[in-house]
C-alpha cells in the first residue's frame, strides 16, 4: 500500500485550488469574449440590413434615372421631328 503524506495531500488541494479559479477566470473571459462577439455579430447584422436598404434605394433610382433618359430620348426625338417639320414648312412658306 501506497503511503501519502499529509503535506502532498495539502499540495493537491492547493493545486486544486488553484485550477478551480484558472477555471473560473477562463469562463468569466471566455463569456465576455463570446459577448463582445455577439454584440459585433449584431452590429455586423444591423450593417447588411442598412447596405442591402441602401442597395434597394440605389436600385430603384438608377431605374428611374434610366427610365427618365429614354423619355428624355424620347421628348428629344419628338421635338426634332417637330423641328424638322416646321422648318419644311418655313421652307414651304418661303419657296
């Protein structure tokens, strides 16, 4: 049989000791980091709703700036035929 004195037992329980808070002091960091981690995740999170709302917004406007060029282009092509058929009436007038 094994013989173990009282001063090994005394080092083990202060080894114990003192792994027990090592444990709690990882835990206590380890929840704060997860924390921080969530907290970053979130604000990550609220960051892609704000882009992908300013990426819709941006979508729609270059729609209605397309949409306003090719009325633009079609205003232009209408008052150049009417450009032209006044200025072949004026032709007309004076001949």
């Amino acid at each position: 049989m094994a013989q173990v004195s009282i001063g090994q037992v005394e080092n083990l329980e202060d080894l114990l000791r003192g792994l027990l808070s090592v444990r709690e002091a990882l835990e206590s960091a380890c929840r704060e980091q997860i924390a921080a981690a969530e907290n970053k995740c979130g604000e990550a999170r609220e960051e892609a709703q704000n882009s992908e709302s300013m990426l819709e917004s941006a979508i729609q406007q270059e729609q209605m700036a397309r949409q306003a060029v090719e009325d633009a282009k079609q205003n232009l092509e209408s008052s150049q035929r009417a450009l032209s058929a006044a200025e072949s009436a004026l032709s007309e007038c004076r001949g």
